[in-house]
C-alpha cells in the first residue's frame, strides 16, 4: 500500500506528526511526505531512521523534497555505550544561564554544570536544548567542548530547530542535532527522570 502526504507550507513538527499516522496505520508499504524545506525534510528523515525504516530524499525542486518511506525495511542508526555509563535521565535546558538574579554568576553557574556532568558517570541519556538553551550547542558556547565530550560518550544531544531558526544561529550548531517539536515532547514523556535547568 503507497501513501502520498502533501506536508508542503505546513509549520513544524506537523509534517513529522502526518508522517508518523500515515506509517501506523499500514503494516507494510510506502509513506512518500512531499515538504518544501530543509529543516522539514530533516526531521522527517530523522523520523524514518528513528523508527527503522528505509527512506531515499528525493529533491524535485529549490524548495521541493519527496521523502520516500518504506515501512519495515532499514534500520536506524544504534549507539552502543555500555549501561554502566548512561543513564536515563534527560536535562532540559532553556537558557544558557543557570538561575536567576546575575547574568553573570549564571554563566559560571552552566558552565561550571556541564563541566561536573563530563566528571562523573553515569551520564544522562539526553540533553535537550531548547528557547535560549539552544545558544549553548552553538559556535562561541563556552560549554560546546562539555557537550561534544557527552555526545561522543553517548549522549544524545537535542537542539530545537524552531529555536534555531528563531534566533538566526541555525548555521552556528556545532554539535548535537536539529529537532522538532514532536521529538522533544516524545523524549521529555518518555524519559524516566527529568531535570530542569534555566
């Protein structure tokens, strides 16, 4: 069975949300997701590999993208780390400061945090970035060695691309992943222990 979703001037996470419906409700077959920007086309990508599934992107235009999803084939992409060394805890962050009160003791504040998570295990399974904690992720973030030390330790790394976009530095991520809406709802749901820092 082939399905054809038009995700076309439809706002973040919506294109990724039709998708995902589209794919539970057919056991095997096809999802294409025809979306007409980058950040779109990525998180539906994202989302096909998430749930291992094969997928090709083919770009039909400047500002066209048809997403083919073949429901049961592939496989996504799976990190090894050893149990002993993550745990599932998520870090929500929505700024680069930590508190309130000094702007600037709460840069010491965050950096002086980031730096104790790469000292002590277990790690967090997640860091999620999102409003102002998406600058941290980013060229200039006076945490991005921290960041990049997690992630290569198996920590997943999640900047919101709403954000990114909001703030004009979509171009400055240097580590981590773009996300959407839908994925950091489904990380935050799901995470047995959640910590929030802002």
């Amino acid at each position: 069975m082939n399905r054809e979703i038009d995700a076309r001037g439809k706002a973040c996470p919506e294109p990724v949300i039709i998708t995902k419906k589209e794919l539970d409700k057919i056991d095997s077959g096809s999802v294409i997701t025809i979306v007409d920007n980058e950040i779109a086309k990525e998180n539906v990508s994202k989302l096909a590999n998430s749930l291992g599934h094969q997928y090709t992107v083919d770009k039909r235009d400047e500002d066209e993208y048809h997403i083919h999803i073949i429901k049961g084939q592939g496989s996504g992409v799976i990190r090894e780390v050893s149990k002993d060394d993550i745990e599932d805890i998520t870090i929500a962050c929505t700024s680069d400061t930590m508190g309130k009160g000094s702007e600037e003791l709460g840069e010491i504040l965050i950096k002086s945090l980031f730096y104790t998570m790469t000292e002590l295990t277990p790690y967090p399974s997640t860091v999620i970035l999102y409003n102002g904690g998406v600058h941290l992720a980013c060229e200039g973030s006076e945490v991005l060695d921290d960041l990049k030390h997690l992630e290569e330790n198996g920590v997943e790394i999640i900047s919101c691309g709403t954000c990114l976009d909001y703030f004009e530095i979509a171009d400055k991520l240097r580590v981590g992943e773009v996300s959407n809406m839908y994925t950091i709802y489904e990380k935050l749901k799901e995470s047995t222990k959640l910590v929030n820092i802002g």
